[in-house]
C-alpha cells in the first residue's frame, strides 16, 4: 500500500516549512536568525509526525476493510458451473 495524497502533502509541507524557515534564519544576522533557525526545528517534527500517524491510520484501515471484505464475501464455487448432460429436468 502507498502513501495516500494528504500523507504525502504534510510531509512535503514540513520539508518546505524547514528549508524556509532555516534559509530565512541564513539570510539574517543576529537574534533573529536564532528565533528563526529554532522555529525550523520546532515546526517540521510534529508536521512530519502527523503524516506518519495518518499513514499508520490508513494502513490499520486498510487492514480491517480487508478483513470485512474476507468475512463477507461470497463463497467460491467448487465445481463447474454447467450441468451435467445426464441431469436433464423436466424431459421426458
């Protein structure tokens, strides 16, 4: 099973959010790039977990809808479908 859309957006979204904030942080000089360097750290690991707990959520998910699936399918057929050519009903 792959990532779903929304997974994979957050997880791009933290990536962008700490390349942003820490090329903001190179760009200044001083306390700010302090303030900003740390608001780079904080803001990608609970972006990133979310995604990662999405992900275990759809793949649980997943898992039960299979195992409904199974429970409640239909059963195999265990021989031909076709009649035999001697069990003819209603000749004669």
């Amino acid at each position: 099973m792959g990532l779903d859309g929304r997974t994979v957006a957050i997880g791009v979204l933290a990536v962008v959010l700490a390349v942003v904030l820490g090329a903001l942080a190179g760009t200044h000089v001083g306390a700010w790039a302090g303030v900003l360097a740390a608001l780079a750290g904080l803001v990608a690991p609970p972006v990133l977990t979310t995604a990662v707990d999405r992900r275990k959520r759809n793949i649980a998910l997943f898992k039960r809808q299979q195992e409904v699936l199974r429970r409640f399918a239909l059963p195999k057929p265990t021989g031909s479908r076709e009649r035999p050519a001697d069990d003819k009903e209603g000749e004669e």
